[in-house]
C-alpha cells in the first residue's frame, strides 16, 4: 500500500489520507466465511478493472467512524438508484498506462487522445449528473465538486482529434499540406488508371490492378515481361511469376507525395507534442478526477450489490453488541431461513446446540461475515432495528482444517488454530468456535472444550461457539455472561427448521431419529441406561471460579483505557489555531478555502477562496479537513496555491534560461 492516496472526507472532498493502521482482522477468517466471495460479487458490479483491483485489496475497518462513513457512502449511493436506475460511470479502463506514456519521453497517440477525451466527456457528464443530487444524498454528491473543470483539455483535444486520427482542423499547416498531398495523389492515382488501360501494357500485366509497396504504388507484371516495362522493381509474389513494379512515369511525382507525406507526419507529430504537453500540465488534475470516478465506481457498485441482496443499512457500535433480525445468509439468499440473532446485551457469549444437520455452522457464519461485510461499508440482508458491533478482530475455527502437508489430522489442526486465536483474542473480539472439542475422546474433547471458553470469555471477547456436548449446555446454563441456543428439529418430520432459539439448549435428537425410522424400543431404551451410566461417569467440575468474569471485567477496563489515536479530522478546531494548507470553511463567504498564511497582528489567516487570496478573521473560519489529511509530508503546496501558468513558467526557467520570462505572483 502507499504512503498517501486518496480518498474522500465526510465533507465529501477529495483528500490525500495517510496511511492508516492496517486492519488486525485475521485473513484465516476471510476464506473461512468466505468474505472473498462477497467480495467477488461486488467485482462484479464495478464498470472499470481500477474499481475491482481496489476491491480485491478491501478490507474491513476497525474504525467505527470510518465504518459509519463507508456505510453512509453505501446508502446514498443506493438512494441514488432508487431514484436514477443508471448511472454514467467513466470508463477509466486504458486511462491509467496512458498517463504514463509522456514519462517515456513519447506523445501520445490520436487514439490515446481520444480515450482520455471519453473520460473528459463521461466526467463532465457524471458532474452534471450529481448537480441535483444534493437532497438524496448530501455527502456523496459533493464529492463532484472535487473533479476539475477539464473542459479546456477536452475541447483541445475535441478540436485537434476525430475518430481516433489527428483532424485537418488542427492547424492550418496540417490542412495546407494534406490538401496538397490529397492533389499529388489525385494526379497518380489518374496516370496509373491511364496506364492500366494502356493497350501496350495490357498484356504485361498480371491484373489489372494497382497495389501498394512501402508506400509507394506499383503494378503487378508479368515476369518474363518485366525488362519490357518501363519502372523498377519494388517486390515479387512468392511463386515468383509476379513482380511489383513502379512505373517510371510516376516516380517523381511519388517521390514527391512521399516528400508531402513525411512533411504531414512532422505537423502530425508537432500537434501530438503539443497535446501531449496539455496533458502532462492537467496530469495531477486528471488522476484527481480518475481516483474520484473510481470512488464513484466502488461505492455505487456497493450500492448495486445492496439491491442485489435486498440489503439494508444498519447502527454500529463499539460495545461488542450484535443484534439481527430476520438476517440471511448473503450468499444463500431467500431460500434460507431467516436468522434472529443476540449477543453482547444480557450476556458476552452464546453457546448453540442441536443435530448435526440443523444449520448450526450457518448460523455462526452468517453473523462473521455480516460482521465483516458492515465493517467494509456494506449493506447486509436484516430486518430493522438490526445493528452490529465493529470488532478490532475476528477470529474463527471453522471447518475441517486438516493439514495433508503438515501431518496434522482433523482435531490436531482445530487445536493449533485455537491456540493461536488464545494468544490473540482480546476485548472488542469475535470469536467463533464450531463444534468446539470435535474429532477427539469425548470426555477429554469435552473438559477442553469448557477450558477454552472460559479462557476466551475471560479475555474479554464477544463468544460464539457450537456443541454437541450435553456437559457444555450444562456450563452456558450455570455460567454468568453463557447463553444456550439451540436450532429447532421437527420430530415428526424428521427435519431441521434451521431456526435458532436463544435461551434453550438444543439435543442431539438422536434417541427420537432412531425411534422414528423403526429402532425397537427395547434397543433404544438400552442405549439410554448407557448413556446415563456414560454421563454419570464423565460429568465434571462445570463451576466456574469468580476468577473468570473478574478477569474478563479487568480485560475489558484496561481496554478501555483512552489512547491516543490518529484520524484524518482535527478533534481541536474549537481552539482556532490553524496551519499552511488546512482546507477550512469561510463562513462570510460561504464557501471552501486553503490557508497559505498563518495569523497576523490582527488575529487574521490568509485564505486562498477559488483562486483568490484574502485575509479573513479567524473566528469566521472553521476547519474542515487538516492539512497533515489532505497532503502528504513535504508536499509541495506550490501545486496548491501558484497558478497554472506561473508553474509551467517555473518548470521551463528551471530547465534553462528564457529572455524576457517572470513570474507575477499576485498580491493581497
């Protein structure tokens, strides 16, 4: 990742961010809830491949502003839709290698030119199109303000390029010398004609046709009657039979057109270099209006996948609080059951049971990855009133996670998992168990089982798991902060209704499975004094020491302990104090500034307002965006604040003398 990008304020401007604090979300926990699928799916709404490499890199944040910014961008976006089903997106694709051909020392090219004119028109277009956008989606639509006027590029380039050839309007040399040559060619052409009509050649020649070689125009003869034909050979057809050759009536006036040709390429290449140089002077601005047409491209194809889903917008919070309503699994659609989900109000840690086949491991994958998708800025599939909590971590334990390469077998593979989820689970943590203490002896599976949530809960962290173990329903029941849950199974049916009911442990069911597919009562009644003996002999110490929740709660306070914390907006613009670059509001004037001077005497900032410099009090002036946000370290500001012109003139006095060239800098 870069040092700087950009991105894009609240305020909905265009900024330079730093780089922020990599996210400590697991990427184990991506392919586990296969968040890269969603993320695929979004690929897929995206109009340019900029737009989908940025999406292969997203990651969730673990900032809840960020993450309440991203969704806001997501559900004006989708506001947007409701209203205009299309939206004119640019297509950007091409546009960013072009922008590199001038560093190579070359022009570009008419249909380089005219690629970049179709991202000009398409970002007027799209400007225009969020003008009346203000009311549906008052952040997003601003974000337009921070494209550049290209208008005098695009009319250059409009006027000097059609169709992907350099027109004879560009210069009235350019027009002068492809007239003439249109004239020279003209004149050939009406000789050649002249000549293949000729009776003294007609039998010479192979066709009567006329072809091109190397650019000059030659007639196919026959080859035993090539030292009869007055011209020179230019080629030969591969059989040999056929020479190519140029007559010698028109070879001067060939050399001639050759001669206007090479003069059309020279004012060719003369109006290209020029473009070109247009180019490089709107370079910043263009990549600015592509980085903001690719912001466009990614939030509304956040917006498309939301309709797509029937998703919706939901609350977010810090305090480890979950609550759905009517969720479904992204990426099953309608044909799941509906989730109702809590976690994190009455109690920190859910503990659900039930068969096998009863959608349990659903259940626990749906909240991680609606998890991780709201703190990427989307929209999930919940009812109202649903809300989720942005975690600094989520870690899970899903699956079969044998290791082949390894030599690690099923159980193996799921304990070096948790062991590394131990070492890092902490306060503002979701952890995810399933099937916890599988795959092993089922008394020892167990005990380890219990061990392990007491240490997760311990720590601080938001716990979900699954069992099978009747001993574990038994602890969540006796333990403060332990919820059971369980998925219902229809006993007449024989079939599991995927429905989660929190506040009842669920059973295996496997006694009532047998009975119902024909097992002799007489059998089953057997298997339940053996499983009673069974329990009899493997129950264990379930109580749980105060020592567990009072380390919980000293995980959770000493996590809470304030830090000090980086954020591309200033938490002190009460204090007044601004520097040299922060982009602020003038409140006289009701518009958008850049600071270029500090205070005076008079308690006064200097403040650049669309090109022009005052001085304005500072109590009429707040802060919008920092400039440590907006630019990275020793930018140069000159960008900022020198006029087009004046930085042009800088470049070249820097390069060599120029008699006669100043800078005029105006003065406040």
């Amino acid at each position: 990742m870069e040092s700087a990008r950009f991105s894009y304020s609240n305020g909905g401007n265009l900024q330079f961010y730093k780089k922020m604090e990599e996210p400590a979300l697991n990427t184990n926990t991506f392919k586990t809830l296969e968040f890269n699928k969603i993320l695929e799916k979004l690929s897929s709404f995206a109009m340019n491949d900029l737009t989908r490499k940025r999406f292969a890199k997203l990651k969730p944040s673990t900032d809840e502003a960020v993450v309440r910014s991203w969704l806001s961008e997501t559900s004006e976006a989708a506001a947007i839709l409701e209203k205009s089903s299309s939206v004119p997106i640019a297509n950007l694709n091409g546009i960013e290698n072009l922008l590199r051909v001038p560093d190579k020392g070359l022009n570009l090219s008419p249909e380089q030119l005219w690629l970049l004119y179709g991202l000009l028109e398409n970002a007027a277009r799209f400007q225009r199109f969020m003008r009346d956008k203000e009311f549906i989606a008052p952040t997003v639509s601003t974000y337009a303000y921070s494209m550049f006027d290209l208008s005098e590029l695009k009319n250059e380039i409009e006027r000097c390029i059609r169709n992907n050839r350099v027109d004879d309007g560009a210069s009235k040399a350019l027009a002068k010398v492809r007239k003439r040559t249109a004239a020279m060619d003209d004149k050939i052409k009406s000789k050649l004609e002249s000549l293949v009509k000729s009776s003294m050649y007609r039998d010479m020649m192979q066709d009567q046709i006329v072809s091109m070689r190397d650019g000059r125009y030659v007639i196919p003869v026959k080859s035993e009657h090539k030292r009869h034909f007055d011209g020179t050979i230019l080629d030969s057809s591969s059989s040999g039979a056929t020479v190519y050759m140029e007559p010698q009536e028109i070879k001067k006036l060939q050399t001639e057109l050759n001669m206007l040709r090479a003069e059309e390429e020279i004012e060719i290449s003369k109006i290209l270099g020029q473009l070109t140089d247009m180019v490089v002077g709107y370079e910043r601005e263009i990549s600015i209006t592509m980085e903001a047409m690719v912001h466009y491209d990614f939030i509304f194809a956040k917006a498309k996948y939301s309709r797509a889903i029937d998703g919706a917008a939901v609350k977010v919070n810090t305090e480890n609080r979950i609550i759905i309503h009517e969720g479904r699994h992204p990426l099953l659609g309608s044909k799941c059951v509906p989730l109702h989900f809590r976690l994190g109000e009455e109690y920190g840690a859910l503990v659900i049971t039930g068969p096998n086949t009863g959608g349990k491991t659903v259940a626990i994958k749906t909240v991680g990855l609606m998890t991780l998708m709201v703190q990427s800025g989307l929209h999930v599939p919940v009812g109202d009133g649903s809300e989720f909590a942005v975690y600094r971590n989520v870690l899970v334990d899903i699956g079969d996670n044998q290791s082949i390469e390894q030599s690690l077998s099923t159980f193996s593979a799921h304990i070096t998992n948790i062991i590394s989820i131990l070492q890092e689970t902490s306060p503002r943590d979701l952890v995810i168990l399933d099937e916890l203490g599988a795959g092993t002896d089922p008394v020892e599976g167990m005990a380890l089982a219990v061990a392990i949530l007491e240490k997760v809960y311990s720590k601080g962290s938001s716990l979900l798991a699954t069992t099978h173990y009747s001993e574990i329903k038994e602890f969540a029941e006796q333990t403060p902060g332990f919820e059971n849950g369980s998925m219902a199974f229809d006993l007449e049916t024989l079939r599991p209704l995927y429905r989660l009911t929190i506040g009842k442990a669920g059973a295996s069911q496997a006694f009532a499975i047998a009975s119902k597919l024909g097992m002799s009562a007489e059998l089953i009644e057997r298997a339940k004094n053996v499983a009673g003996r069974s329990e009899e002999k493997t129950s264990v110490d379930l109580s749980v020491p105060d020592k567990i929740q009072q380390l919980r709660e000293k995980a959770i306070l000493k996590d809470r302990k304030p830090v000090k914390r980086e954020s591309m907006f200033s938490a002190g613009d009460a204090e007044k104090v601004f520097e040299v670059g922060d982009r602020v509001h003038v409140s006289s004037m009701n518009s958008a500034g850049v600071i270029f001077e500090l205070e005076n005497d008079r308690g006064e900032y200097g403040v650049q307002v669309d090109g022009k410099k005052v001085w304005v009090q500072k109590k009429r002036l707040s802060v919008h965006i920092k400039a440590e946000a907006l630019y990275p370290k020793e930018y140069d500001m000159d960008i900022v604040f020198e006029t087009k012109e004046n930085r042009k003139k800088d470049k070249q006095m820097k390069k060599r003398h120029v008699d006669g060239m100043s800078i005029e800098r105006e003065g406040i």
